[in-house]
C-alpha cells in the first residue's frame, strides 16, 4: 500500500476557525478542531498558528495546507487584500507567515469560493459544470463555476456577489451605497423592513421584540404574523430579480441557495421562484435549472478547500 | 517550409456577412469579402453557403471554418438557439448544415464573445487575463475573460451583459422587462431619453428633426444643446452603475469600450467613470485597472473566430 497523502484544511470565519486533517481518499476528515477566532487572548494569526502546530502534533507529515478565507484574496501571491472580520485584516502576507512557519506553501482562496467548490465535487452541485452558488444569511456572497472554472477576478476581487445595484435610490448597504442585492435581500434586510414597518406603526406580534432578527421573523411568520410574511416575501422578490440578472450573466445549469434566510422554506421561496420567472429573459433560462440547496451545511468550506487543494497541488 | 493552414472566418451581423481568408500566422486575412445578410433574395443561411462556397473556390484547401453569430450558441451541438437578428433563427442546427455541406466541422460562438476574444488576443486587451468588453450601440452586448477562460454559461445564454436590472420599475428595456442597463444606457435608450423629453416639452435644437438618433443627438450636444448633453449624461451615469455592478462580480484588470455610443468621446465618457468612481466598493477594484477603446473596429468578431479557431482545432 502506497503512502497516504494528508491535507489540513482550515476555513477561517469571523467567529471560529475550523481545521481538519484529510486523507486523500476521503472528504470525512480523520481529526478535527475548532476554536474561536479571537479566543486565548491571541490574535486570529496567532491562533491560527497554535492551531496548525497542534494538528502537526497529531499528524507530523502534512502534505498541503489549504484555507478558506472570508475576504478578497489575492490568490496569485497569498495576501489577503482585506478581511473585515477577522481582525480588519489588510494586506496580510498570510501565505509567506505560514510558508515561512511551517515550510509548506499554503493555498488560500476565498472562503465562499472554496464553498462553492465543495458542493459542486461534494454536494448540491454534483454533475453541473456550470454553477451559481448564493449564501443569503446576514450578508450576501457566492461564487461561480463556469464549464469547470472557478472564477476569482484579477486579484480576487470578484467575489463580492451581494453588491449589486438592483434599486436605484435603495435602502442602504452595509458597504454605504443604496440599493445593492445584500441591502434587500439578506437576513439585515428582513430586519431592517420590519424595524422600518414597525417605526412607521404597522401592528405585528414582533412588537414586544427589541430587536427582531430574521429567525426571530421567521417563526412569526410561521405563526401567521403578516408583517413578518411581507418581509420574507420582499426579500424573497428581490433575490429574484437580483437571480435572474445573473442567469442573464451566467446562465448556470445548477444554483445553490445556502446560508440561514434560504433554508427558510416556502415562506422565502415561493416569492423568490415567482420574482425569478417574472424576471427572466426568457424560459430558456429556466429549462433544465437545478436550484438545489446547499448540502455540505458548516463542512462546506472546510471540504472545499481540501479538495481544491487536492486538485491543484 | 510547411503547409500553411488556412481558416475561413464569417462574422454573421444582422445586415452584412463579413468573411475572410486567413493563413496561420496573421490576423490580416489574404482574402476578404462582404454581403448583405438577407440579400440576393437568398435566406441568411443560402447565403452563408454560398459565400463558403465562394471562398472554397479561392482557396481549395481550406482547414477550418469559424463562424461568430449574434444570439444564443449551444456550442456544444453548434445549434443556434436564438438570433433574432439573422432571419429570427431559432434552434437551427449550424454546425451540422455547415459540416455536411463542406465536410468540416465549423467553431460557431456569439459575436460578442469572439470579438472581446479578438480583442484581448490582437488589440486594446493584450496582455490581460481579466477582461471585460462591453459593446454599446443600438444595444448592449458583451464578454468576459477570467484567467483566461471566455465565460459562456450552460447553453450558451451568459451573454446578456445588457440585461442586468439597474432600476426598478425603470423605462422598458427591448426585451420586455424594466430597468435593464440596455434600456438606460444604449443608444436606443439616449434616443428614447431625448424623444421623452421632448414630448415633455424641453428644448432643444433636435426640434426640426423627426426621429433623433443617438448620432445626430451627439452632433447637437458638441453644438452646445443642453438636452443632447443631459441625454448622453444620464446614459454615461447609468453605465456606470452597471460597470460597477460588473466590477463586484469580475474584477477584470481591463475594461473595453466597444460600439458606436462607446466612441462619443469626453460626453459619455466623463459622466461614465464619474459614476463608476462613485458606485464602486473600494478604490481597489480600479486600482491599476486600464479602461481601453476597442481597438479591432469592425474586424474585431473576424479576428476574434479566426484566433479562437486557431487556439481551440
């Protein structure tokens, strides 16, 4: 029996940060860790040292190192450009440190991209060569597969699916400019239509509620609360208005819906497939359309950066 | 010295077919002609076969046949899906007409596509992996190269750059749906700006003038008519929400500006990148980024098939 080669793959998030130790043969990692990403006192970077030298420890020959990073990535020289949400990362050199570190050059890749590559060998997007991936909770990301190529723009910039203008003059993005997808169709955008609803006097029973989120909207929903259903159902239509834009761009065989506000069901699909069909161009669009929902749940970039690694290394 | 290939190359546009001749080692055809699309009481297809047939008779041997067409390719099974331009084609099977008629299995890919491809390989795209043209007349069309793969989608259907809603509820786009950058941004849309204005009584020195057209409106605004100027300023503010959009999505490197609207000069082009500078995330995402005039005219779709016959045969 041959060696068996072993990937750590980690996929960096605002909260924790997840490491798993692979062996070629299968996307069940054989030991896995997580820990908070500012936790022990130490900075993400610090951490995420720490954590590579103790899975090290575990496994002293580790063939790769591949991590998902939430942020724009200049994937030609391994620095991360910005990365709000772990530690206002700018400019972080993160594949010459670890390089330097460890003696292993790491691939780094976004984390919604790595995402999207983990359902499409792994999960929801099996067997589509052209792939539109969406996570629609607090904010809105994605990424995109086409004929088998991932795309990441000149220096990883091209990823920042959630800021597309839609509504001229619109409620306001987390980024400042008005009326982006993310703006109107996130989980923030649920909640802010209701705060916004309730300001101007509308009855819900979310009144007792001082900060209503879009789960806490949701369940109301569920219970019949209208203004809850009218905010899904807002959000719902401007997905597809912002979908169907980017069948036109892309035209995927297969979308994938993760994150917290798609896996809402009905309650937010039914208004999104509605919008989707009253925006596009044409049915073509939507013949033989797969709209899958994400299977890989948390494991999605973790998996994807090991098999992208394993693919590219 | 060896045999020297020669391809046949057609740009199929709605009212000429323009066919050349070239040898493997120049983008300057040896042969080259032009006919009306619908002429000679003779199908749009009757005439593609006879003017193959024409330049088989100038050079017997030809290697390869490469044909960019305006619609939707299938360029799996070489079937045109749709091409409302050229005889309101609709699923017709190109590639196996052409390749019985003449026994060579012809590249058929959509004119847009085939003329960024010409441009990024022989003009104002050189040595960019990141690219995305846009082609501003009549309508809106356009392409993108990612790490040097030209994005197609699925069926072919990833080609509608103009189709992309900017503005809710905005003026009726060609295609039906409201607020598509095309209906904001194209000459059609700057024509249909000054017509409104107009019937809303505003003057200007278009008044003679039954039927203005994005030229004669970009004649009246040198003239100093404000109402030309405002018309061309607000198309060049729209393009820029929409570039922006595209920038979010692709971080190409370079931008190309191609189609008679594109080349109005300082009056379109000073309110565009006002309105990208504004719209856009961060300052990275035009950080190095070169925006370019399309530099292959007319040719740029001829080049375009014959190179990407060339580097994919």
């Amino acid at each position: 029996m041959g060696y068996m080669k072993t990937i750590l793959s980690l996929d960096i998030g605002g909260t924790n940060i997840r490491a798993g130790l692979f062996s070629k043969n299968s996307t069940k990692p054989f030991f896995i860790k997580k820990i908070r990403t500012s936790g022990q006192n130490c900075t993400p970077l610090e951490n995420i040292i720490n954590l590579i030298a103790e899975l090290q420890q575990e496994q002293p020959r580790i063939d790769a190192i591949s991590m998902a990073v939430p942020g724009s990535i200049d994937n030609k020289h391994g620095v991360i450009i910005k990365a709000p949400n772990v530690g206002g990362w700018k400019n972080m050199p993160l594949r010459d440190i670890i390089s330097e570190k460890f003696g292993i050059v790491p691939s780094i890749e976004n984390d919604a991209s790595m995402a999207a590559y983990g359902e499409w060998k792994h999960g929801a997007g099996r067997g589509h060569d052209y792939l539109l991936y969406m996570t629609i909770s607090t904010g809105i990301g994605g990424a995109v597969i086409d004929d088998g190529h991932l795309l990441t723009g000149f220096r990883g910039l091209g990823t920042e699916k959630g800021h597309m203008t839609i509504v001229e003059n619109g409620p306001l993005c987390s980024c400042g400019q008005p009326g982006h997808l993310e703006a109107l169709a996130s989980g923030t955008a649920i909640a802010a239509y209701v705060r916004r609803k309730m300001a101007e006097g509308a009855k819900t029973i979310l009144e007792a509620d001082p900060a209503p989120t879009a789960e806490t909207i949701a369940k109301a929903a569920r219970k019949g609360d209208a203004l809850s259903i009218e905010a899904y159902h807002d959000a719902g239509y401007y997905l597809g208005v912002g979908l169907a834009n980017y069948l036109h761009i892309f035209n995927p065989s297969c979308i994938i819906l993760g994150g917290g506000v798609s896996f809402s069901g009905e309650l937010f699909y039914e208004p999104f497939y509605a919008s989707l069909k009253q925006h596009v161009l044409s049915e073509e669009y939507l013949a033989g359309l797969e709209i899958n929902y994400a299977q890989l749940g948390d494991d999605a970039g973790l998996i994807g950066a090991y098999q992208w690694s394993l693919d590219h290394l």
